[in-house]
C-alpha cells in the first residue's frame, strides 16, 4: 500500500526555519544536505508508515499518531495516518531537544 505524504504549513515552516538557521550558521551547502535529507526521509513514509514508533507527545499518540525518527539528523517529524484517503499527515519537524508542544 502506498500513502500520500503531505506537510502541514507548520511543518514546512519549521523545515525551512532549520534550513535556514543552518544556512547561516554553516553555509549554503551543509543546509541543503540537511533539506534534501530531511525530504527523502519523509517520503519513505510512503510506504509501511505503522513502523514509526507512536509519538511520545501526548496529543499526538492521543489521535494514533507516530513519530519519524530521522536517521542521522537530531529531528523527528510526528505524523498523523488517515486510513480512510491513505495519507500521512506531517505534523511538525523539530529538533529533539525541543520540548515541542509538550
């Protein structure tokens, strides 16, 4: 089974303030690594995205969600799965040492 993958504005918002706070930090180069990594981490959730572990935010794993552990990288992404259009929903990006929406 294969799942659409779709980004909330607040996820794609928190990707491009990571891109950029690393741009200015380390460069053009290191961010767009860091872009093109996250990107292709979140499409594998195109396929068997039940394998994510349930998010350890607590109205995250109240609505079934999971969390996207990033390979690599200090991020997770929790996302949502809607069984019923086959989508997953992309909550947020944020670096693990965040207390994200706690």
């Amino acid at each position: 089974m294969v799942y659409a993958v779709r980004l909330t504005d607040e996820a794609q918002d928190n990707i491009d303030a990571i891109v950029g706070y690393i741009a200015h930090k380390s460069g053009y180069a290191p961010a767009v690594a860091v872009l093109e990594r996250i990107y292709k981490g979140l499409e594998t959730l195109d396929h068997m995205p039940q394998r994510c572990s349930p998010s350890k935010k607590p109205w995250v794993a109240s609505q079934k969600g999971r969390d996207f552990i990033f390979v690599g990288l200090p991020y997770v992404a929790p996302f949502l799965i809607d069984e019923v259009s086959k989508t997953v929903i992309v909550i947020a990006v944020y670096h693990a040492s965040m207390d994200w929406q706690a």
